[in-house]
C-alpha cells in the first residue's frame, strides 16, 4: 500500500490495495489513516453495491438517507445525474445529514460514471477554520471580518439545522457551532450553508451575518483539497472534520454510490 498526500489541507491517495479484499488489519489502517488526514481517496476500486455495503459495514453502523437508496441493498445511495446542469444550478457547501441528530462520522462516495469534464468535489478542512479564527478576525484584507466571532465569541453558541428540504417529515437538530471530534478530541467549526438555518437564541439578523461571515471564512482556500475524480476513485471523508461540495458544472451524466457511517450526537 502507497499513501502520499493529496493536498496541504488534507487528504491522502492511497494506491496498491483491493477493497474487495479488505479485512479488519486493513480497515483500521484506514480509520487511523482517516483521523490523521481527514480524507482518502482509494483510487482504481470497482465495488458493486452490496460489495460496497459490505465494505461500509466493516466502518460501523451505516445510515439510510431520505432520498435515493437502492432497493436491494438499503445501505446504498444512488447518486445519478443526467448533467445538463452548467451555468444553471450550484453546489452547496455541506456536512452530510447535519440535520440528523446523529450526523454521520464518515461519508464513502465511489465514482462509477464521469462527465468528460467537471464534477469535481471540493473540500474544506474545518479543524483549520477554527484554529485560524482569530488570526482571521484580526486580517482587515477580509471581508467579512467585521462579523467574524472570535472563538471565545463562539463558545456555548449552538445552531439550528434543517433536512426538510428532503421533506416535511425529516427532522432538525440543534448543534453546536464548535464540535469536538470524539476520536481525535480536536475542535472543528460545524455550521454549514446548506442546511444551517440560524444560530439558537440569537437575533434573526445578527445570526444571519455570523453565520456568513464564519462559512466565508470555512472555505478560505487554504484549507480546502479540489478532487478531480477518476473512475474507480472511492473517496472517504470525516464529516466531523470536513466540508465538502459537488461542483455542479457538468453536462454530461455522472453516477456515484454513497455509503454514510453512523456517528454520534456532536458535542
Ligand atoms: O457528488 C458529489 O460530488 C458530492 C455529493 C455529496 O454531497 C455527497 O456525496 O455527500
Ligand atoms: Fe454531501
């Protein structure tokens, strides 16, 4: 097995295993690889779905999701575009299933079908997001500083998130706007302008203007990783750790398969 890094903000490409093949030696090389850098991209894998169930089963207790499972094998999540989508639809910036009162820990994505071009995914280290926060706040080159809380300003604060976009029976949770991984024990920023509604007991507008100015901060591009996706890639991220984003600038169609790890309640 290979690893080299991907990117300075995290990630590594792992190269030289078959995941068809991966016992438990080789999953907990993964998960301690994945605390350490937060994202791995396995690239040349070819797992059919309830090979990739399987595989997901190995992490922990997998979760459905409100929209797309496969029929046959629950735990999967058909992610299917026709394309046609450039110039006309957008991304946005997320922690899968936030809204969940146990969010999962970990996100697996494998690419089976690519668009010739676009269709990458971008990624934003949020461990970084809040141990800059302050150096931030201070920088009077960035916009958004004047809102920008402090880390002690964030302390105890709390948000609200929202999954009723996947319809009127999903549930919302309270989080806090700074969780503590429960591995690793380092803090991250957990706010997120797909699914994030308003900070709790806070004024509508001056939530509305933290919260910007923390997601503009989020993705500042020192702490993201672009994937450029081949066929075959399969990418595993840490939600307690990452954003990401679909870059929706593709017409052509393009399918991935999703497996989600369940986690435990953000603290
Ligand atoms: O399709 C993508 O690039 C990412 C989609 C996504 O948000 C996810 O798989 O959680
Ligand atoms: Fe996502």
């Amino acid at each position: 097995m290979k690893v080299e890094p991907v990117s300075p903000a995290m990630g590594v490409r792992i190269t030289g295993i078959d995941l068809h093949e991966a016992g438990d030696g080789l999953v907990s090389d993964l998960r301690s690889l994945l605390l350490d850098h937060h994202l791995l991209v396995i690239a040349g894998q070819a797992l059919h779905r309830p090979e990739f169930q399987e595989f997901g089963f190995k992490w922990g207790e997998l979760m459905t999701h409100p929209s797309g499972m496969d029929r046959d094998n629950p735990y999967v999540q058909l992610l299917a575009y026709e394309g046609r989508m450039r110039g006309k639809v957008f991304g946005a910036w997320h922690s899968d299933m936030s809204w969940h009162p146990t969010p999962p820990q970990i996100t697996m994505l494998h690419a089976r079908t690519l668009p010739p071009s676009g269709g990458d995914t971008g990624y934003a280290n949020q461990h970084l997001a809040w141990e800059s926060l302050d150096r931030a706040a201070g920088d009077k080159r960035r916009t958004s500083r004047r809102e920008l809380p402090t880390s002690e300003e964030l302390e105890g604060l709390r948000a609200n998130h929202t999954g009723k976009g996947f319809g009127p029976d999903v549930p919302d949770s309270v989080h806090p706007l700074v969780r503590t991984h429960d591995e690793t024990r380092r803090l991250a920023l957990y706010a997120n302008p797909e699914f994030t509604t308003h900070i709790v007991d806070m004024a509508q507008t001056d939530g509305k203007l933290m919260l910007w100015a923390l997601w503009t901060h989020a993705i500042t591009l020192e702490f993201t990783y672009r994937h450029a996706w081949s066929t075959g890639d399969l990418v595993i991220w840490d939600n307690r750790s990452v954003m990401h984003t679909a870059i929706l600038d593709y017409d052509a169609p393009r399918a991935m398969t999703r497996v989600v790890v369940k986690g435990d309640v953000p603290v």
